[in-house]
C-alpha cells in the first residue's frame, strides 16, 4: 500500500506533461531527449519546534542534514503550446535519501517525487531555473509515547514531501552539466496523526546531470495562441482522516478520547476562468462532512456537567472559498482560501478560516484527481484531502 500511493502521487505530477498535447508536425521536432542527475546536499533544519531545539532523546539541537538523489527526467521539444509558455521545461520523478543525524529518533526517511523544472533565462551555456517537487516521504521513525516520546515532529512514519527551490545550469559538454541551487523542503503527514509540527530543511545542493542522448533541440519560443476564456464548474469530492490529539487531566477521559482520528470528507463546487495561458481564477463553496463534531460536543457537555449529543447535521460545515490554480497542461497547482460561515460551534473546534495546498492531474478527458493539504494559520496542516472530480464548461 505504501508504494502503491507513493507511486501514484509521483505519476500525478509527471503524467501531465508527458500526454500533454498534440505535435503540431513530427517532423519539425526533436522528440523529447531522457537523461539523469545526481545530487548531494548539505544544509539546516529549520528550528520550528523544540523537539528540533534540542528537547530529544539526545539532548542536542538537530540543526543539520545531509542528502542525496538521483533523477530521471524529460527535456521537453516545444512541440506543444505549453511548452512555449513555460519555456521548454523538464520534468521527471527522483528518489530522495536524507540524514538528519538522528537516526533514532527520526530514523532515515526516503522519498518518491515527481518534478518539475521551469527556465526563466537561458544562453548558450547557461539555464536558470526555477524548481517544484511532490512526492511522499517513508521511513521516518514516528512518534510513541513509549519508545519515541519526544518527536513532536512527525507523528507518523510517512509524511508529505513538498519542495521548491532555484537553480542555475552550465553546460560543460553536449550531454554532460553541472548544477548548483538552494532548495527548501517541508515534511508533513498532513494533520493526519499527531503530534505532527513538521519539519523543514533547507541548504545549497549540487547535481551532476547526463543525458542519455542528444539534448532535445529547442525551436524558437513563439508566444502560444490565444486561450479559451470560458467559465467552467469544477466539482471535486475529497475524503481524508483527522486526527485530535487532545490532552485531559481526567486519566480516564485521556484512555477514551486523547489521540483520535476521524473521517473528513468534502463536496466542493467552484466556477472559475483564465485569465491566462498558464493561470486560473475560480469561487464557490466547500461542504464539509466533520466526524469530530459528535465527539467534542460530548466533551464540552462533560466540562459544563451536562449530557450532550450532536445532531446528524451538526458534523456538516458550509464555507465560502477563492483561489488560484496554475495549469500546465494537464496538471494543476492549487491554493485556496476558505471561510466557514455556518457550522456548530463547539470547544476544540478548527479555526473557521482555512487555507489549502495540492495539486490535480487530469487523467481522461475532463476527470482528475489529486492531494491537497488542508491547513489553517498559513501553516499547521489539518488533514490531507485525496479527491477526484469533474470540469465541465458553463
């Protein structure tokens, strides 16, 4: 199972690309050229918690990492509009291996990524780019109460992987170059299982890259034809696990309630339209299907004396949402913002405004689906939300 979904997010991100469009004549390109790169990467972690402060098992700061990954990706041929827009990018999949000198408490956590390099300049001999990475992190060594008490980082032993740095290429030969950038990464197992206050690295990275044949000769950057300005409704239905984990004096109320998961589901409507090649605008409304609720009117009816059950249509939320979605091609980037305007106020309860992060590939026609994250305070994850859904033009 966990390579299974390792593999499919890694897929999400690159299968848009790869389908992605139409030669406009087989004969005027290239064809996509293959080739791979190696990395290693020396940097800090981030001191955002005290567990990395030095509150562990070991009694000292985590404040270093270590890393390597190898890479297998694609130069894209300008043989398709999109390609254009986002200046002939590449993209792939890599796997990522870090060390944060910690193995005992953080063990030696592994990844499955997809990319996604986008130039901004390019010369004879340079490229300057900018960089994305999505994938899934395994192998961490979670938090337990017994074993593991001091973790307040991860909480389980798989997290998100989300990265985004910048780079600058030199071509030292036809099929061989070096690459040097910085890159900061977030782990995060999305709200999950808690404890779960993440963790985030940061440093200067060097690749060596080679490819496999004959780099893709690039065309001429022409500006892509004139996009479709229509409204559409996107629908989406998205289904994940909650988890509370809420501390009581009362060592009985701890033994019933203290670390609990909970199902999350969401039927999401919004309309929205380009506003340009590569950028999407879009509104609507959330409904949310919240498992919690029963539980935490139960516990705020026990502090105030008092016997209390929820209602079935206490565990629905209505928001209101906005955000912006970046296409290329097939796959697209999405940030949310959300506001819940009616739901049953209980103690415990999230904050009723809520961001999101993820990202959809478009897999038949117009179906998709896709991971966001779900947070709040622009940066504590409440759930991860798996979704699929459907586009259809107004």
């Amino acid at each position: 199972m966990r390579c299974a979904l390792l593999c499919l997010l890694s897929l999400m991100c690159l299968l848009g690309p790869a389908t992605a469009g139409t030669e406009d004549n087989t004969e005027t390109y290239s064809g996509t050229s293959n080739y791979i790169r190696g990395a290693y990467q020396w940097g800090a972690v981030l001191q955002t918690n005290d567990f990395l402060k030095g509150d562990n098992l070991s009694g000292t700061p985590i404040e270093n990492f270590q890393s390597a990954r190898l890479e297998f990706g694609w130069q894209t041929d300008g043989s398709s509009e999109w390609q254009h827009a986002y200046n002939f990018p590449s993209y792939g999949i890599g796997l990522y291996g870090a060390d944060f000198y910690n193995d005992e408490e953080l063990g030696q956590p592994t990844s499955l990524y997809g990319f996604f390099d986008w130039p901004f300049h390019r010369s004879s001999r340079w490229q300057l780019s900018f960089g994305l990475g999505f994938g899934l992190t395994t192998d961490w060594e979670a938090y337990d109460a017994v074993n593991n008490p001091k973790n307040m980082a991860l909480g389980l032993g798989r997290s998100v992987h989300i990265e985004v740095g910048g780079y600058a290429e030199y071509k030292l030969a036809r099929r061989w170059a070096l690459i040097g950038g910085i890159t900061g990464t977030h782990f995060s197992n999305g709200g999950t299982q808690r404890p779960n206050h993440g963790l985030n690295a940061m440093g200067p990275i060097l690749f060596v890259k080679h490819h496999i044949e004959d780099p893709a000769r690039l065309p001429t950057r022409v500006k892509p034809a004139d996009f479709d300005r229509g409204w559409n409704l996107t629908l989406t239905g998205s289904v994940g696990k909650r988890n509370l984990d809420l501390v009581f004096d009362d060592p009985d109320l701890n033994q019933q309630y203290s670390n609990q998961s909970f199902f999350i589901g969401n039927i999401t409507a919004v309309v929205g339209r380009k506003f340009s090649y590569m950028g999407r605008y879009c509104f609507g409304l959330d409904v949310c299907y919240d498992e919690s609720v029963p539980t935490l009117v139960e516990l705020e009816g026990y502090k105030n004396g008092q016997n209390v059950t929820a209602d079935s249509m206490d565990k629905f939320d209505l928001a209101a949402i906005a955000g912006y979605e970046h296409i290329a091609k097939k796959t697209h980037v999405l940030v949310q913002l959300g506001y819940i305007f009616a739901r049953k106020d209980v103690l415990d309860r999230l904050p009723r405004f809520y961001q999101r992060f993820g990202v959809k590939q478009f897999v038949w026609e117009n179906w998709f689906a896709g991971l966001n994250v779900r947070f709040h305070e622009l940066g504590s994850a409440d759930n991860l939300e798996w979704n699929a859904g459907y586009v259809v033009g107004l």
